[in-house]
C-alpha cells in the first residue's frame, strides 16, 4: 500500500504535463472498487473527522478484497475543494462521500462533471440523480446534554460553543438550550461561534470566554478535545462532541456525543456493488444507532443519568421529541404552539434561537 499526503502530486500525461494532487492513502489494485473521502480536519482531531475515519476503516474492514479507500484531509470549505473532489472522479472513485455541510456546492459541482460517480454529503440539502444526502440527528444528543446540564449546573448559567451560524449548529444549540430549561426554567446558555469547525486556540480562548461570563458547564459544537482540556484545568464540566473525549478530560467530560457512521458507509459501498445505488437522504438518530451517548462519568449522579436514559428511550420509541410546543424565540415571540411539534423539515433549516439563549 502507498501512502500519499496533501502535498504529494502525480503527473498527468500530456503536452501539457498539468498536474492534479493526490491525497489519502490507497492500494493499487485495479480490480478493486474506489471508494472517495473528502474530510474537513485531520484525522486525528479525535472529534468529527477521526469519527467518519472511523466510518471509513469500517469500509476497508467490510470490504477488504472488493474495495480500496482514499482520502483528503484538512479540506477547506470554500472553491479550493473542487478539484480535490474532482481528483478523486479522475482517479476513478465510483462514490466519494464530502463529509461537511461546506461542501454542498463543490460537492454538485464536480458532480455534474460527473454523472457516473456517485457523490454523498453530509449534513447538506442539494442532490441531484447522483447526489445523496445524509445527516445524523445529532440534536437528539443534545436533547441528552443539555438535560444533564440543566440538573446539574449550579449557576443555571451554560455556555455553548458553536462553529457557524448553520441549521445544524442553531438546532443543536436549541436543543440543548429546551432540554436544559425542562430541568431548570431559569437556566441561559451563553452562546460562542467562532466561524471555524477545528481551530484548537480559538476554542480554547472561546471556552475561557464563557467560564468568565459564569458558565460552568460548557458544551461544544466543534471538532478539538481542547476545550474540554480547558474545562479540566478549571475544574468544571463539559460534554466530548463527535467522540468520546474522556481520555484528554477524564474528570472534565461528563458524557460525549459519538457519531457512528460505519453502517451507512457500508450500506452505500454495497450499494455500489450491487448496482443499487440511489439517490435518497438519510437523517438517522438514537433509534438507528447513528447516534450514541458515551459511558456517563462518576460525576454523573444516578438520578440525573436516569433522566438522560429516559430522553434516550423516548426517542428511540418515539415518544420523546424536545421540538414540542410551546416554543419561544429570543425576543419571546412563540414560534411553535402548545402541543405542537417541529417537522423534521423545519428543523432541517431552523435558522432562529430559543428563548435563553444569549450571544456572548
């Protein structure tokens, strides 16, 4: 197996000699299926892109002798992806998986060039013949975090860290926010975007921002351990995002959301090799396991962490849904009425905050 990184280049044949990159690693074998990666950090930011690797190596374990994987790293979600994706449709992937909300426009794009490569993106909303969609509910999660931080906080004050002002990150945040609220009506959430997914410093910087504005315990919505590091130094408490964070904030992290892409990923590489491939989207959560709450901590009290199980079963039995009526904006005007319940076609592209939260 070769191994190749961002910086390393193949030389197209030609008068031309242009060049294309080459990223990720791959095997050579012909008669094996290519399957694409584009990932927006490295894979070993121990949060959301070491999670989709993870997915990622489940391919290579379902399908060692059919399929042969390749990835790119630390893919910015701007024009600069397109011939990233691109080059992984010239080096003959049959299905290339762009693995952040970022990349919706590159990703039908390059598909359009395309139209025998399958593309997937995740979190996005465009498709196209073929383009599919996927998204994990991750909002279900936040329903979990944010009722362990409303029981337990101290202050009734929360902080949430936020990346950009997108429908996944203001869902997640209202979740939390309604979850928390349920168990103290009193309780705000300090909310901190900082316009990068991973960006280690500026999370950390974000963090010690909301500790100063009196939030003890902090939730993240971007991919780094450093702010749970933060949160270890200080002695306060917070939740892993994308992973089970505990090794870097043993005492720190109280529980973790875990994204579990293995088996969608399998599930659509089969597909391919079966020719059954389709355009669909895809939004799993509790019941389908693409969601998973990490091991509680010793911090956890045994009552707090029955009511957490019980957000867990209620959704997994569909009894449960945090988006239930009444619901108020920021400025107390009610957005979704008594007994109602949101729509996952609202949620889908939710772009206003609950009453409580408060942008630091």
């Amino acid at each position: 197996m070769a191994k190749f990184n961002r910086r390393t280049f193949i030389q197209a044949a030609g008068a031309a000699a242009a060049v294309l990159p080459l990223m990720g690693t791959k095997a050579f074998a012909e008669d094996k299926v290519k399957v694409g990666f584009i990932f927006l950090g490295p894979i070993g930011d121990y949060g959301w892109t070491w999670a989709h690797n993870k997915g990622r190596l489940a391919v290579d374990a379902a399908f060692a002798d059919k399929v042969e994987t390749i990835y790119v790293e630390n893919v910015a979600e701007d024009a600069s992806a397109v011939p990233l994706i691109r080059d992984l449709a010239q080096q003959g992937c049959k299905i290339i998986f762009t693995t952040s909300y970022g990349y919706m426009d590159q990703t039908i794009q390059v598909a359009g060039e395309f139209p025998d490569v399958k593309f997937e993106h995740c979190t996005g909303f465009k498709r196209a013949d073929n383009v599919s969609t996927y998204n994990s509910k991750f909002h279900e999660g936040r329903a979990v975090l944010g009722t362990i931080a409303g029981k337990m906080s101290k202050s009734g004050s929360l902080g949430y860290l936020g990346s950009y002002k997108v429908p996944e990150v203001v869902l997640g945040v209202n979740a939390f926010t309604l979850a928390a609220q349920k168990q103290n009506p009193a309780a705000t959430v300090k909310l901190v975007m900082i316009d990068s997914w991973y960006d280690p410093p500026k999370e950390a910087a974000a963090t010690e921002t909301m500790i100063n504005l009196g939030a003890d315990i902090i939730t993240t919505h971007t991919d780094s351990p450093g702010p749970l590091q933060i949160l270890e130094q200080k002695g306060l408490h917070g939740f892993g995002q994308g992973a089970d964070m505990s090794t870097f904030a043993p005492n720190a992290q109280l529980t973790a959301i875990e994204d579990i892409w293995g088996p969608y990923y399998v599930s659509r590489v089969q597909a391919i090799l079966d020719n059954t491939w389709k355009s669909t989207d895809t939004w799993d959560g509790f019941k389908e396991g693409t969601v998973v709450i990490s091991p509680y901590s010793k911090d956890v009290p045994a009552d707090v962490a029955a009511l957490a199980d019980a957000v867990q079963a209620g959704y997994k039995d569909g009894s449960y849904n945090i988006f239930t009526g009444p619901i108020y904006d920021q400025d107390g005007v009610l957005k979704v009425k008594d007994g109602e319940v949101m729509s996952l076609g609202d949620l889908a592209v939710i772009d206003w905050y609950v009453k409580g939260i408060q942008s630091a």
